[in-house]
C-alpha cells in the first residue's frame, strides 16, 4: 500500500476528564505536605509513648502519600484504543496469519472437565478462518478425565461450530449461551434445530460429569480411542511421561463439521513430570506449549487464556490483529492485553472482584506510557517477542509469507516426535524460561515475562471493547479470594525485591512513567504494615487517651479531613463511574482493608521468609467451583467465613479491638463531665474507630449472630478469637476467669463492660493489665489479667470489686490461676488456685 493511500487499522483516543483528575490531584498533594508539616510541628516532646506512636503514625501516613503518588503516576495519562476489523477485511482478508490458542488447566477437581471445555469450544468457535486456528489444551493435571472431556467436545464441535455460523450465537461457550439464551420460536425449523443441538450438548455434558463423578474412565469408551493407553504408564499426575494426542488435524480433509467445513486443529498435552524435576507451574506448562505448537502448526500469533476463562466474544482476533498488522505502527507490537472479567460477580460485588477502577482507568494509564503488564489471560502475543526476539524497528513482518502452513508429517509422526518438546530435560542447559517463553522463578511469572518483553524494546496494547471478550470465575468464598491475592502480592513484591524490579531493570529500557506505574502492584505485599498500624494503633491509643490527631476546633484538622473526605469521595465517583454501586463500592473498600490486613501481611511475610531461605515457592489454584449452600450464601451477599484460617483470626481480633475502642471512647464522652472537651481532642480519632467498626460488620455478624454454616467456625473463635486488650505496660501474671451461662450475647455485654473495669474503675485498678474475651465451642470464658500474683489481698479485693461492678452474687464463682500455671497445663482455668 503506498504511504499516501495509508488508512490505520486503529486509532489511539485520550479519555477524558484528565484536566479535572490532574487538579483532584495537586489538591490532594497541597494536603499531604499540610499533614506532613503537623506531624512535624507538633511532635510530642513528652512521653516516650506519645512520641513513638506518633512517629509510627507519621510514618505510616507517608508510606500512604509514597503510595498514592504511585496510584496517580499510573492515572496521569490515559487513552483507550478503536480496532477497525472492517478495514482489516478489506485489507488482509485472504492473508490472515494463523492463530495458536492456548488453554491451561491444572486440577480437574478444582477445574472441572466440564468447564475445561467449554472454554475450548468458545475457541474452537472464534469468527475466523478455522484452518488457520489451532487449539492446544494444556493439562498438568495428567488426567485422563479431561482427555476424555476433549474426545467428547471434538466430536461435539462438528455440530456446535455451523450452529454458531447459523444463529450467531454469543458468547460461544455452550454452558454460557444455553445458560440465558431462548429458542427462536418463529421458526420451527430453527427451533427443531436448536433444540436439538440443546440436547447434544446436555447428554455430553452429563456424560463427563459423570464420568468425573465415578472418577474413572468406563472400559468401552477407554476402547474407542488410542490415547487411553497412555494411562497404562502414568503412576501419578506428578510422575508420569509426555502424553500428545492430536485430536483434530485441520489439515485432514476428513476433519469436517457436518456442513462439510473445515474444523480447528486440537490438540491435547499433558507435558512430562518427574518428581526430581522442577515444572515450573503454569510458566512451564506455557513454555513446552509454544515448542510443541511450533512444529504442529507455528502461529504466528498465540492467544492463551485460563481454563475457566471463556471467550464472550466471536470477534476477538481480528480486533486484535487490526494492531499487529497495522502497516505503520504494527512492528512495535509484542502483545495485545484484554481485561479479566467475571460472570459470577454478585449485584454489588460482595468481595470485589471486578477491578472496575484499575481496568477503566489504571490499565490505559499504563498503555499511554508504553503498554500494560501482562495479567496471564486473555492475551494475544507475538511468538517470535514471546520467544526472546529483540524489537527491530527495520524488521517487518511479512504476513503473505506467515500464513502458510509448511509442517508435512503426519499427525501420528507429530504426536512422536513432538513429545521431546514437551520432555523435563528439553529445557536443560536452553535460555527457557530466561531469555525465551515465559520467565521462571516468581509466582506471577505473567508479569515479569511481560516486563522483559518491554525491556528488549517491545510495545504492548490494552484493548477494552465495550463487549467483554473474555469471561472467567471469580472466587466465591473470602477464603479463596484472600488466598489468591495471597500470592498475587508475594509474587509481585518477590518482582521487587528481585533484579526484575521495574526501576532497575527497566532503566534507559522502558519510560520512567512506565517503570513507576509497575511499583503499585509489586508493592502490595508492603502495605500491610502501614494498613495494620493505622487499623490497631489509633485505637489502642485511644483506650490510653492518647491524642493522635489535631484537635476539631484546630485549623489543622482541615487538611486531614479534606484529604480523607475528597480521596474517599473521588474514589466512590470513580466507581460509579466505572460502573458499580455505592454498596459495591462499600464492598470494595472493606476487601481492600481485608486484604492488606491478612493476603499482603501473610503475603510479605512469607517473601522474607523466602529470601532468607526458609520457605519455598508454591502455586495455590483457586477453586472454580463451589457447593450448592455456599453459592446460595454467595448471592444472599453474605460473606463467607465458614473455615478456620488465621487470616480470619486475624480479622476478628482487628474487629474486636476496633469494638471495643469505639465502645471505650463513646463511655469517655458519655461520663466526661465536659463532653466536647473530649470530642474536641479525640474527634477524629473516634471517628476512624466509629468507621472502622462500620467496614466490620459482617465479622461482629460471622462471630455473634449468623447461625449458618458461614458463621466464623468454632474452632477458629476458639484457637485465636481470644482477644486480649491489653491497656497497660507490665508482665501478665495471673488471671481471675469465670464463665456465662446465657450465650454469646451476654458474653459480649460483659464484657464491654469488663473494658470499662479495666479502664481505672475497679480497685487495684492499676494492677489490671487485660481483658481477654474467649468463645469456645460448648462455653465461653471472660477473664481479667492482673499483675502481681504474690499480692493475695489485691486478688481478693480484685474478685469482690467484679462482682459488685457487675451485679453478680456473691456467691458466684470466679477462679484464679497464674499466667505460668496456665501454660504448662494448656488451661486457664482448670486446676484453679483459687475459687471463690
């Protein structure tokens, strides 16, 4: 095409409203440097405690500023990308580059065979030339269930994929499509056609399911195709050898649909695993896929998306080859990144798994400065950039040349000598899983692999159609997802602290705004500290009567007010924007302290613990599927805390002492004689408590109120629900313990109460150094520390003045029992010294 005639495949538009979030933001920073200078200006010069705690905060609240200077770098310049597939027709509609998908799977008790292939027929299905596409499924779950799933969707294929030309159907996942959509009743004849077409796809899917159920392959269907000896020779799904069945030639003539057209090559792998080799997770899995893929068919262009993460929609190639065949701009190109989205979101995203805001305004920041990250699914890429080439701005590709096919042998030959591709040792002493294919070392081994990409002076593209072209499974459980953001956050702040850190790797490679805009996501794992000590410190300080914050009749409490109030506001603006509700966007910000208190702490613990050598990598896959009861809680929007983990110990011990702070500071007011005194000097201390308790709620709920089997587990109340406020310096020497008998509620009035005690109102009130509320499964126990166990006299006069407080008989019994006593017998109440 001559230069002048030259028409763009796309167009590059800024988004809007980038003036306004540019002033937000100078508002915001002139607030910042107003804290900072109070924080300065009025540093306690009295009281070890008071100045250490308001260090700790001042420290905090910059790590915050660092961080949301981070947030805006990524903000600052945004555009979004217009694909015009109807030129690329005109254009290239007989030179079309074939297209490699791959799909990867791990468990097919996690990820059932049955949602395995629907993913694959959503592929198989695409709007495009089906000999030019070739599907690999990739299955490091060695299991014979899955391979017998693939038999059942080739041979469905021939009936599903003419279906899709005929009644242009969206999304192509059959489970999805049947899930919503309607018989064309207009028609009989279509509406015999659809029906049946139905019913095909019900009986296959109720055969794999349950095949799985019985968890082994019937011996007349293991009859019917060769590769079922294949299992003879597997011992487990960690130790066995290469298993590589081409299930659809595309270049068999006979490979037909029942309309006599050509199908989609398909092939099934389950590459080689020995248990004194490492496989390197799904990096591994990715990597053997692109050898095997380059002797079978050699694509040009490789889409690889998660098993549960179906294609929704049928245009998807040629949107993403309107960049890599653009005739000007399209060399730079390595890869074209989609957003991950999720069909199984509730109404207001109870555990906020969309990431509205970071796809709708984060993600194009980053295309504006170079090109987003690469997130592991959902991504187009170039083969020769995926397998180390550096960008060359005098190379150009010469599509005429890449769209025909030129591997001859036979698909038996292929499966034969393919398999060394797929071998443990292939890699040995090879730049695999280095220079070429996917990085290894990191558990978000997508994100370094996608920097390095950059770094060898490629470019990359993030396409957001209005249709969402990809669809996949987001956790249902609170469990899950803090797992998985569990190793999110160790996995980029292991990017960090490694030599792929953006900063150092990235320098004179990619743009400053490009390498910052990566220091977000990799420092995840480093907001726990920061979140842990703003969530616990205030309100411990509050019990102590410790003013943290300027007074409310000060003028310097404007900057915090405005900073908190006009971020918070925007942030809410920004995700209505983007889509969500003011309860979505309430159950986001409750995730968002969720997972900085639990994934990032366990998440940035265990990097450190990796670093200094003593722990070792691992890949945790996210379940896909749930049971019937915890799906029904999941749509009622009510969170799931039904297990035991110390996460959720964590959060409840948070919950608990952001209760009892609350209830501490209102009882403050309530007996202060001069009520705005106190108000004045701890009013915003009060506040974030108050809204702390707020985000909390569904905890008090998991713990005191819910029946069902959500409920914070017994066990987990019982190990570590145990929640101690500790409001004095001191040893703990004994404690006086007794027990309720009316159930959690009056427990918990006790002690609120037992609080108040603690805070100066008992005698011997100074030698109290706790309160520990603990929930067990058939009783619960309420217990005050004291200090000094040699002090008989304080102990008795310690009991009596309880028991007056609290209105109890004098008869009622209490015991006692020294801190020591107590951990060698495991107990703090059993073999009591004194009861009375």
């Amino acid at each position: 095409m001559a230069k002048d005639d030259y028409v763009p495949l796309f167009e590059t538009r800024p988004f809007k409203g980038r003036i306004l979030f540019r002033l937000f933001a100078a508002s915001i920073f002139v607030g910042i440097c107003f804290i900072c200078i109070y924080r300065v200006r009025f540093l306690p010069e009295e009281g070890k405690v008071e100045r250490w705690t308001w260090i700790g905060l001042f420290l905090a609240e910059l790590w915050f500023s660092f961080y949301w200077f981070l947030t805006a770098v990524c903000r600052w310049d945004s555009v979004y990308r217009l694909p015009y597939k109807d030129r690329l027709s005109q254009r290239f509609d007989k030179e079309l580059p074939g297209v490699d998908i791959f799909v990867c799977t791990a468990d097919p008790l996690i990820e059932p065979p049955s949602l395995v292939i629907n993913t694959v027929l959503s592929v198989m299905a695409y709007d495009y030339p089906p000999e030019k596409l070739s599907i690999y499924l990739s299955d490091d779950g060695g299991s014979d269930l899955t391979f017998y799933a693939m038999l059942e969707a080739a041979t469905f294929s021939k009936q599903w994929l003419p279906f899709c030309k005929k009644f242009k159907v969206e999304p192509r996942s059959a489970e999805a499509y049947f899930r919503t959509a309607f018989e064309p009743r207009e028609d009989p004849v279509k509406a015999r056609e659809w029906l049946s077409v139905k019913k095909l796809y019900e009986d296959m899917k109720m055969r794999i399911e349950t095949t799985t159920k019985l968890n082994r392959i019937p011996e007349d269907i293991r009859k019917q195709h060769k590769g079922f000896r294949e299992w003879d020779f597997v011992s487990s799904k960690h130790d066995h050898q290469t298993i590589l069945q081409i299930l659809i030639d595309g270049r068999d003539p006979n490979a037909v649909d029942v309309e006599g057209r050509p199908l989609p090559t398909l092939v099934y792998l389950a590459r080689e695993k020995r248990p004194q080799f490492h496989h390197h997770f799904k990096a591994g899995a990715m990597n053997a896929l692109i050898r095997v893929s380059s002797r079978i068919s050699n694509g040009p262009i490789i889409l690889n998306v998660d098993c549960d993460m179906y294609s929704n929609n049928s245009e998807s190639i040629k949107n993403s080859l309107c960049f890599f065949m653009d005739e000007e701009k399209g060399d730079e190109f390595a890869y074209v990144q989609y957003p991950q989205n999720f069909e199984n979101l509730t109404k207001n995203e109870l555990y906020g798994g969309s990431y509205r805001v970071i796809q709708k305004l984060e993600f194009p920041g980053l295309d504006a400065n170079g090109g987003p990250c690469y997130i592991g699914s959902g991504c187009f890429h170039r083969r020769e950039a995926l397998c180390g080439k550096k960008y060359d701005k005098d190379c150009k590709v010469d599509w005429k040349r890449l769209h025909e096919r030129k591997v001859k042998e036979s698909a038996s030959v292929l499966e034969e000598t393919c398999k060394v591709l797929a071998s443990c040792t292939f890699e040995q002493n090879t730049q695999w899983g280095k220079e070429m294919g996917l990085t290894y070392g990191c558990p978000v081994e997508d994100v370094i692999t996608g920097l390095t990409i950059q770094c060898r002076g490629w470019k990359s593209i993030y396409l957001m159609p209005q249709r969402e072209d990809f669809l996949g499974v987001s956790p249902t459980t609170l469990l899950q997802m803090l797992i998985q953001h569990k190793r999110w956050s160790e996995g980029h702040l292991q990017i960090f602290l490694s030599r792929y850190c953006s900063l150092l790797y990235g320098h004179k490679k990619i743009p400053l705004k490009l390498r910052l805009a990566y220091c977000p996501y990799n420092l995840w794992g480093a907001n726990c500290l920061a979140t842990l000590y703003y969530v616990a410190v205030p309100c411990l300080c509050l019990l102590r009567a410790i003013s943290l914050f300027p007074k409310t009749s000060s003028l310097w409490v404007l900057p915090f007010a405005y900073v908190a109030f006009a971020h918070r506001a925007y942030s809410l603006g920004e995700f209505l924007w983007c889509g969500g509700t003011f309860q979505g966007w309430c159950n986001d910000q409750r995730m968002w302290m969720f997972k900085r208190t639990t994934s990032y702490f366990f998440g940035f613990f265990d990097t450190i613990l990796k670093l200094l050598g003593y722990s070792k990598a691992a890949f945790v896959i996210t379940a896909k599927i749930a049971d019937d009861e915890v799906l029904k809680r999941y749509e009622q929007e009510l969170i799931e805390f039904g297990a035991t983990s110390p996460m959720f110990d964590i959060l409840a011990t948070l919950a608990m002492l952001n209760l009892f702070s609350s209830l501490g500071a209102i009882k403050k007011v309530i007996l202060e004689a001069d009520h705005s005194k106190v108000l004045d000097l701890f009013g915003l201390q009060i506040l974030l408590c108050l809204l702390l308790v707020t985000i909390n709620f569904p905890v008090y709920q998991a713990l005191f109120f819910r029946k069902d089997n959500g409920r914070m587990p017994s066990s987990s109340v019982d190990g570590t629900l145990s929640t101690g406020f500790l409001t004095k310096t001191g040893s703990l020497k004994g404690a006086l313990c007794w027990v309720p008998d009316d159930g959690h509620l009056i427990l918990v009035c006790m002690c609120l109460k037992v609080l108040a005690l603690v805070v100066d109102q008992l005698d011997y009130g100074d030698n109290i150094c706790g309160a520990v509320l603990s929930i067990r499964f058939n009783e619960d126990i309420l217990s005050v520390w004291n200090r000094n166990v040699s002090d008989h006299q304080a102990v008795m006069a310690l009991r009596d003045s309880i028991k007056r407080h609290l209105k109890l008989p004098h008869s009622y019994v209490m015991e006692y029992k020294p801190h020591d006593a107590s951990l060698r017998d495991n107990s703090s109440y059993r073999k009591a010294w004194l009861r009375g």
